[in-house]
C-alpha cells in the first residue's frame, strides 16, 4: 500500500525503545533501533539519555538519519535512555509535539516516549491545569507525563506508575526514563506492542522485535498487558511488576495486517507468518481462478504467497507474481493540486509490468482498503495495461469506522465501508470481483479470541469508553475530579 498522509490506507502509529547497558553510551543502540523502528513513524524522532548526573535530549522533525549526526549522538551521554519515532495521531504536526517528551521537576526528571492514543485527554488536562500544570504542546504524551511527575512527588516509582495507569484510559506503550531508570509500561488491554529483549551488556524495550535483531540481541518476550519492567541500572536484568489485570486484551489486529515488519514478533507470533495464514484463508474465504496473482507492495506480498501458494494445493493453475512495482522515492510531501495530479500519483508510486499483466486474468491482494481512492485507481492501471480481468482480495475486514487508539485512518464519511455492501465497493472500484476476509478468519489466523482482539474499525464497537460509541465489553471509565468544582483529584 502506498506511504503517506495522502494515500488510501491507515498512516503509521510510532516506534519507542528504551535500553539500559553496562557504561556503554547508550545513544547509538537507541539511533539504531529507531532506524529499525522507522516504519512506525517518520515525522520526528527523538532520544534522551542520562549520566548518571543530568538528562541529555535531542529531538528534531524528520527521519531519522535527518534528525541525528555525529555531533548529536556524541553530545547523549550515559549508559541508558529512551528513544521515539513518531507519527501524528494525536497532537499537532511540529517540534513542540515530537518525543520523548522531557521534563524536570523536583523529583528528578522523566523522558517519555508514548505509542498509542487515550482517550480521556481532556479531562486529565483540565484537572492537571487546574492544579498548576502548565502544559507546552496540545498531545497526550504531555498529559501522561505530568500525571506521573505529581505522583512521583507523593509515592515511589511503583506506585507512582500504578496511580497514573489507574488514571489514564486508552491504548499506550511506554518507555521511560526517570533519571537513569528505565522502565516500559503497556497498557491493561495491551493494545500496542512492546517486547523485552537481552543484548550482550544490556537489555533493550522496543516496539517490536526487529529493533533488538538490529543490535544482535535475542527477544526475551512480549511485555504483558498492565505490566511495568523496570530495567536494572548497568544492563543487568529486569524486574516485573503487573499493576493491573484484566480479563481481556484488546491486541490491535491491524499491527499483523499491515504496520508491523514482516520480521518482527509480536505477541508469540512471527508477523510474516501470520501474513501467510491470512492469505491462505483469503483463498479458503474467497479464492477466484485466474491466471496470476499479484500482491500491491509492500505488506500485500506475504499474503499474496500464502494465498498463491493455498490456491496451487487446491490444484489451481495460478501464477505468483510481482507485477506491480512500488518507487520508493516517492513520499508523503508529493504535490497533488488537481485531481489529474492525484491520479498521476498512483502512477509515479505503483507502476504495472505489462509483460505479466496484458491479456490475463489477474487477482490484486491488498491488506486494506480504506477511502477507495488508491484501489479505483488500480484497477483501471491494470485495464490500462491489458488485464482481461482484475478480482481484488482484501486481507482484513471492511474498515467500517475510525480509529481511537493510535492510527491515522480517516473519519466515517472518508471510508467506503461504512454503511455500504461490498458489491457497492466493487462497483466503485470498478473491479470484476472484491472479496474481503472475515473477522473470525482474522482472529484464527492469530489464534486469538474475537474478545482478546480490538476491533473497532471494523466492527464499530470498541475495547474502551470513547465518547459516542459502542462498547464491546464492560469497560470502567476512570474517575476523574472535575476541575471546575476546585478539588483536584489525589
């Protein structure tokens, strides 16, 4: 699927890591690991480390060969810190928002760097500055890290990061750095990702597992759901604490589907394989005869293998191919003024080999659609060039409402699914077929329950209290004190 803010599908959450080693600096693992990471997010990144003395921060726009050089790296002095990529889902476009966010108080200081979204933002903001918080940046990130800063001040690390769980409601990994402690927290539902991984003088948090592979480490396991890790000072261990349980997790589904790397695990699974499965039970679902299946690069080709290669043991005579080839050179600042501009877009980042397509049938896997626009547009590429037939098969379910928690989709009135049947889409799109997965196809593949899955953008119902949607659990919204009645909340 294409990149970008202007594309059709969902644009990517963010990468965090932390690391804590034996007097190596830690700055070049953290660089490293966010370069691993930099899929997640390409507007900012950011690393802030400690001495042992005092706190060093450096955090610019851009990617992140754009944001460090040397002299940025050799100014992070100390064996641990936190580091962040970002893309905005949240918060505004700018400086005032990129992470890890800093700030020093009378207790120390913290670098915060936040993977996900709450949804109860406002509320602890009115009540922090109704207690003196003075707030620098419109994100939540800012919010977490006040919250925790006041409840350092009145409890140790411990219970201070309880009290801040049991306030903030929404999806979050964290990674943080309380001086030169660092430690990782994921939310009660685990909605985002976040990994434990060994390296040779140290251990290492990441998002996923790919940034612990960069540095020749070996993945530990998954941080579990409502769980602090605190790593040890000198890189020598870890020590857990789960601070909150709960019957259910709400893993975010779209992570296998499309915005973790397909050598990444997350959650005991390899996404890759889990990429193949889908395909394979796209063609159990849905499988079409035709003469060669393409997948849309990048995350469409493992699905395409799998359904390629489910389609062959079924004794189907089809062809896996790459047939669509992707300009990487192309990104998200590409000028689209007139709708000619926007339709020549496709073209200058998705061209179709002719020699594969002219005069056969042809099926396109994707991983989602979302607006329409870049399917639409396609389709009639691979007309153009001769297809006899185009069938579009989808490796998740019909993107039906917006996402809360972290991810960049669009609003209802933007997404084709809502409210309209799939034989509405394919007329839009104009393919000869369209078939998407089901979401119990979605949850087998995982080998996860539907309830241990969030959902909401396919189904409408969500995992947490979001204010004018429906539920798909019984879900306690924390309390909190309402500014205007001049008490703030203990």
């Amino acid at each position: 699927m294409p990149d970008g803010r202007h594309s059709d599908g969902p644009t990517e959450k963010c990468g965090v890591v932390g690391v804590s080693l034996d007097g190596r600096d830690a700055a070049r693992p953290l660089y490293y690991a966010l370069y691993a990471l930099q899929h997640r997010g390409q507007e900012s990144a950011g690393i802030v480390t400690h001495d042992g003395f005092q706190q060093h921060s450096h955090v610019d726009m851009g990617l992140v060969g754009d944001a460090f050089d040397e002299g940025d790296l050799d100014s992070l002095k100390g064996p641990t810190g936190v580091g962040h990529v970002r893309y905005p889902t949240a918060g505004s476009v700018n400086s005032c928002c990129a992470q890890p966010f800093s700030v020093s108080f009378k207790s120390g200081s913290l670098g915060l760097s936040h993977n996900g979204n709450l949804v109860n933002t406002a509320e602890l903001r009115d009540e922090l500055a109704a207690s003196g918080h003075a707030f620098t940046s419109d994100g939540d990130t800012e919010v977490i890290a006040h919250d925790l800063a006041r409840n350092l001040l009145e409890a140790d690390l411990i219970r201070a990061v309880k009290r801040t769980m049991d306030r903030i409601h929404g999806s979050y990994s964290l990674t943080i750095a309380h001086d030169d402690t660092v430690l990782g927290v994921r939310d009660p539902q685990g909605n985002r990702p976040l990994c434990i991984g060994e390296l040779d003088d140290g251990y290492i948090l990441a998002s996923e597992s790919a940034a612990i592979d960069v540095l020749d480490g070996e993945l530990v396991r998954d941080v579990r759901p409502g769980e602090l890790v605190v790593l040890e000072e000198d890189g020598a261990g870890f020590d857990s604490y789960q601070l909150v349980e709960q019957e259910n997790t709400a893993h975010c589904f779209f992570e296998h589907v499309y915005f973790a790397r397909p050598d990444s695990r997350i959650d005991g699974s390899l996404v890759y394989d889990v990429r193949r499965e889908l395909g394979r039970k796209i063609w159990e679902e849905s499988g079409v005869e035709s003469d060669v299946v393409l997948p849309v690069p990048d995350s469409g080709r493992a699905f395409a293998s799998g359904y390629a290669e489910a389609a062959q043991n079924d004794g189907a005579d089809v062809e896996f191919a790459e047939g669509l080839m992707k300009n990487r050179y192309v990104g998200r600042t590409f000028i689209m003024p007139t709708q000619d501009a926007r339709e020549r877009a496709v073209r200058l980042k998705l061209n179709p080999i002719r020699d594969v397509v002219e005069g056969r049938t042809v099926t396109v896997i994707d991983d989602s659609i979302v607006r329409g626009t870049t399917s639409t547009q396609l389709v009639k590429l691979l007309k153009d060039v001769g297809a006899e037939a185009v069938h579009m098969r989808i490796g998740a379910p019909p993107i039906v409402a917006p996402c809360y928690m972290g991810i960049d989709m669009a609003s209802r009135d933007e997404l084709i699914a809502a409210g309209r049947e799939t034989e509405a889409i394919r007329e839009d799109v104009d393919a000869d077929s369209l078939a998407y997965l089901s979401v119990d196809a979605v949850a087998d593949a995982l080998d996860e329950s539907r309830a241990d899955l969030c959902l909401g953008c396919v189904t409408g119902e969500y995992p947490y209290d979001i204010e004018g949607e429906s539920t798909d659990r019984d879900i306690v919204r924390p309390d909190i004190e309402d500014p205007h009645a001049g008490v703030a909340d203990d």
